[in-house]
C-alpha cells in the first residue's frame, strides 16, 4: 500500500427504503475525504417489495432474486451517474463497496441477508465489487453490525474529548470514542421506522418531513413507559436489530394496551422513543460526552434534533459541522470498508460487534 491517492465508492440503501445513496471517497496517507456523491429514490414498487420481503411470503425465494436484480440495476444507474458527475473512468476507482439491502437480520440464528447481485453490478459498472460485509463477522460469532463505528473512528476520533457518533436510519446506532477506551458501539433501537409507519399508515406518507406530524402532538408519558420497558433497551451491548424485531406488530402490540392515544400523540410518542433510547444509552456509555455528531436521516428531523438536545447535557450537531453531509455517512463508511478489504485490513471492531476477533470482511468480484 502506497500513500498515492486512491478513490472507492460506497453504495448504501438502508432500512428506511427511501433509495440508493453512492458516494466518493478519496484515500489518501491514512486520510479521507468525500469527492462526490449521487442518490437514486426508489419507485414505489421497489420500495413496496423491499418491505414485503422483510417478512416470510410465498414463494419469496424466486421474489427476492429478481428483486435483487432490480436493486443492482438501480445501484449500477446511480454509480454510473456519480462516475459521469466526477468525469472518472473505471480504471480510476480501485473498487465500490455494495452493502445491498437487508430483508433479515437474525444475529442470534448467526444469519443476515443483504439482496445485491456484485456480478451484475461488475458488469455494468466495469469496477471491482466488494460486498457481502457482514457475514465474516457472524461467522467469527458476531453480529455484523453494526459495522460503521470502526469508520467513525477513523474519521473524529479525538486524543483529549470524549465523543459520540449517532447514525439515525431506520434504526440507530451509536459509536462511543471515548478518551483512552477502545471504541464501541451498538444498535441502540428504532430511529426512523417506527415513525415512518406510523405516519404511512395515519397520513399515507412515506416519512414525517422535520418531524412536524410528530410536533403537533403531545408525548404519552406512560405509552412511552411501557416502550422503553421492553427487553432490547435494557440488553447490554453488544447488540443489534432490525425490522425482524421492531415492526408493524411491535407497534400494533404496543398501541394496543393505550387504545385512548391518538395517532399524532403517538406519532410524537414514537419520536420521544427514538430520542430517549438514544440519550439514554449515551448518557450509560459516555456520561463526560464532550460532543455528539448525528448522521442519517434522523438529522435531518428538526422536531428529533431538538428532542436530543433538551435530552442530552452536552452539543447535538450533524455530520455536516465536520465535513460530511448527514445522507452520505454510510456510503462513505462502505467506501473505506471496501479500501479496508482490497488492502487486506481488518473493517470490523470486535467491542462494536461480539466478534472473536478483527477480520477482513466482504467478498471481491473482479472487474
């Protein structure tokens, strides 16, 4: 490995079904900067079959590989627009990391299943494709996830404060730099799903923009109660979720024992959920938290940034305060993932997952 400039992609379509962000990483002596990032939404149809799959359907075998196909193409399109943005050919990007899209994750049965098609995109692309993350990390008896934390590190990790890194998708992550510890981090619950179906379902939209549905109504103290009491917020880390577990059911479960809450007040219920659950891990794992920095789409929620702060004692700020767009964190983590393999590097954080030990993840198909 040299210190000459290198540049690899990342491909990120994540729980919240919402499209494929691909971004540009450039690599240089140990430092890393994004050049460039393009982002293709999912049509309704592709979308709607993601979620169907995330749960068990007839004859979902033969589903899920065409649907598979239909994600590769999108993902091919949307690194073929960015390599047009950025006037680069095939032959100036060492390689793209392609996480593809998770329908299960059942750590505890030591599988996760991510749709991607590397050949297909190889071929479309003319780059080299890593993917396939998580898997040598469950073999090593974790969970592969989350996996983000080990980039976090890389990026802000600072030598005299301690610092929280909070990724809102789907569902959140934190990763934990603090001073003269090892870097750790887990799922810490729901970031946007719950409220994304609750508002699909209440005002037929696909997300709650700023959290103003949420904002308008009123926190049901003892709905809340009964959320938080449930078993995965008190698990210790390390840990890991998904849709397997926090789900129309989850929900529907819940709301059943307050029949008398309205939908806005559970809608706001919810977004306190995602903000105390969050808050409440970061004050356990980091109580002297100098900062904490937000990424995903959960920063972009004003009503949910504005909950964390009055929750947490210490600045709440976005991914954007320190160089990289809240939306392209991801795709840039999967970018320095693939760098991490094609150089025979170690991409995931044992603290972070429960593995046995570091390991260099994903599978490579050739250009």
């Amino acid at each position: 490995m040299n210190n000459q400039p290198h540049i690899y992609l990342g491909v990120m379509s994540g729980t919240s079904l919402d499209g494929a962000d691909v971004v540009a990483l450039e690599v240089a002596d140990g430092h890393f900067e994004v050049i460039g990032a393009f982002s293709t939404p999912f049509n309704e149809s592709l979308r709607a079959s993601c979620l169907h799959l995330q749960s068990a359907q007839a004859d979902e075998i033969h589903t899920a590989q065409l649907v598979a196909n239909q994600l590769a193409d999108l993902y091919s399109q949307t690194i073929n627009a960015l390599m047009a943005d950025l006037e680069l050919t095939p032959a100036e990007v060492k390689a793209v990391g392609v996480h593809g899209q998770t329908i299960r994750h059942r750590p505890e049965l030591s599988y996760t299943v991510q749709l991607n098609q590397p050949a297909r995109i190889a071929e479309q692309t003319g780059l080299t494709v890593v993917s396939d993350f998580r898997a040598r990390d469950l073999a090593a008896g974790g969970h592969g996830a989350p996996l983000v934390p080990a980039f976090h590190d890389a990026l802000w990790r600072l030598t005299d404060k301690n610092r929280v890194v909070v990724n809102i998708g789907g569902f959140a992550n934190i990763s934990v730099l603090n001073v003269h510890q090892a870097t750790f981090g887990f799922d810490t619950g729901p970031g946007n799903v719950l409220m994304d179906l609750w508002v699909a379902h209440h005002q037929g939209l696909t997300y709650d923009a700023n959290g103003a549905w949420a904002a308008q109504g009123q926190i049901d103290a003892p709905l809340l109660t009964r959320m938080l009491a449930d078993p995965y917020f008190q698990q210790p880390a390390p840990k890991s979720t998904g849709r397997d577990y926090f789900n129309w059911n989850w929900l529907n479960d819940q709301c059943t024992h307050h029949p008398k809450v309205s939908a806005i007040d559970v809608q706001a219920t919810l977004l306190a959920l995602t903000a105390h659950s969050i808050a409440q891990d970061i004050h356990k794992a980091s109580p002297e938290c100098h900062d904490i920095v937000v990424a995903g789409g959960g920063a972009l929620n004003r009503a949910l940034m504005l909950e964390l702060q009055m929750l947490c004692h210490c600045p709440v700020t976005n991914s954007g305060t320190l160089g990289i767009d809240p939306m392209h964190l991801e795709g840039a983590a999967f970018a320095w993932l693939a760098y991490r393999t094609m150089n025979h590097l170690s991409g995931n954080l044992p603290a972070v997952t429960g593995a046995r030990g570091e390991r260099i993840l994903g599978h490579i198909t050739p250009a």
